[in-house]
C-alpha cells in the first residue's frame, strides 16, 4: 500500500510541475513521518522514498535506531518547533531543521553544531498565516535575523518554510504561499554570492495543499498521510 501511495504521489507532483511549466524533478518530497511507525517507514524508504521528516527530537531519538538507512542516501528533517534546549541533540540527529524561527535558537544551533565540527542546514520557519496556534519567525523580523546570520560560521540558512493557515479557501492558502515566494525571491537576490544564506528550498505545502505549493513555487512538500494511509 506504501509503495502504491507513494507512486501516486511521485506521479501527482510530476503532473503538476508539467502543469505549472516547472522542471521534472524541481520539487522535493518530504515524508512526514511522526505518525508512523518504523516498520512503515523502512518501508516507504525501501519504496523510494529519500527524504524523512519528524516533528519532534524524542520522537527521532526513539525512531531512528529502528530505521535501516543503509546502504540508502536519506536525508532527515525536522519540522516541527524546536526548543533551544533541544538543539544539541537536533543537530546530531537531524541533516535539515526547517523550523528555526527565533535568532535565540539560530545561534544555539550555530554553537552546538560548532562543537561536533558541522555546518548544520536550517531553514527559517516565517509565520505568513499569523494564527496563534502556530510557530515562526514575524516577517518583520526576518531582515535583521538574517543579517546577524550572515556572521555565523556553523550555521547554513538554505531557504524558508512555513504553514499554511487553516482554512479550506484556497485562495488565502494561495496568498499566504505567494508571500512566502515573495521573501524567498527577494532573498535570493539580497544574498546571492553569501556562503551560509543560500535560498535553495522553499518547503510548503502538505497532503492536502501541495498543489497550490508548486504552483506557487516550492521546491519542498511535506507529505504525510497521502504516503502512510492504509
């Protein structure tokens, strides 16, 4: 059934990509993993799937043992919010932390990662939908964070991530997306040629609203349930 989803929506992403005139190949799937257990999961990765993605550091503490990543080039994600506390084990257990929204925890991070020797990838989490139940970065912050970044060593900003509010009108879900490209575009060009802010991935969009994400532009989508349902 695993192997079955997962076609499906490799396929999906494919057709829509063609769709919104977008490179084969263009856009990332992510597995999101926190509600699956490790014998589901060994089986998406022996399905093809490369990118996994947990929402909290217990959750992978407990899971990754189980996982037989030989042999195999997966790389792991965290997307859900990360206390500062949390980052020294984070960065050992994570390749790509796509919820970093505070320069509190960016700099935690840069410290851990400098004692094992890593450059460690995140990306920013910004809060586009502005729900109070939801975790990232104000907009209005993003400027000044990244200026600070640019002065850590262990550290490596590859893009932004966020959230899509909850609401079933695609059109807001479009716009908060549509932000969110906005910031990654200007980005992109405020720091071309920077060696720790790279803006390669934009991750938005999960089972229910990938669509709208690559038309609107992500090169990541976080999918759950469209994989692992049985």
């Amino acid at each position: 059934m695993i192997q079955s989803n997962l076609d499906a929506v490799m396929a999906s992403v494919r057709s829509i990509c063609q769709r919104a005139g977008r490179a084969e190949g263009s856009v990332t799937v992510v597995g999101v993993t926190k509600y699956s257990d490790a014998s589901a999961v060994n089986e998406a990765m022996t399905a093809g799937l490369l990118h996994i993605a947990e929402n909290r550091v217990q959750s992978a503490k407990d899971k990754f043992p189980l996982l037989n990543f030989s042999g195999r080039s997966v790389v792991r994600h965290l997307i859900g919010h990360l206390q500062t506390n949390k980052a020294k084990e984070a960065v050992q257990l994570f390749d790509l932390i796509q919820s970093v929204d505070s320069l509190k925890l960016v700099q935690e991070i840069d410290k851990r990662a400098a004692t094992v020797g890593k450059v460690q990838d995140v990306l920013l989490q910004i809060d586009i939908a502005r729900e109070e139940q939801k975790f990232g970065l104000p907009e209005e912050e993003l400027g000044s964070l990244l200026a600070q970044v640019k002065e850590l060593t262990h550290v490596r900003v590859g893009g932004l991530m966020c959230m899509a509010p909850l609401t079933d009108n695609k059109d807001v879900i479009r716009q908060v997306f549509r932000r969110l490209k906005a910031h990654f575009d200007r980005i992109s060009k405020e720091y071309a040629g920077s060696s720790n802010i790279t803006m390669q991935h934009l991750s938005m969009g999960m089972s229910g609203d990938y669509e709208i994400a690559i038309e609107e532009g992500a090169t990541m989508v976080r999918i759950g349930s469209a994989i692992f349902k049985v």
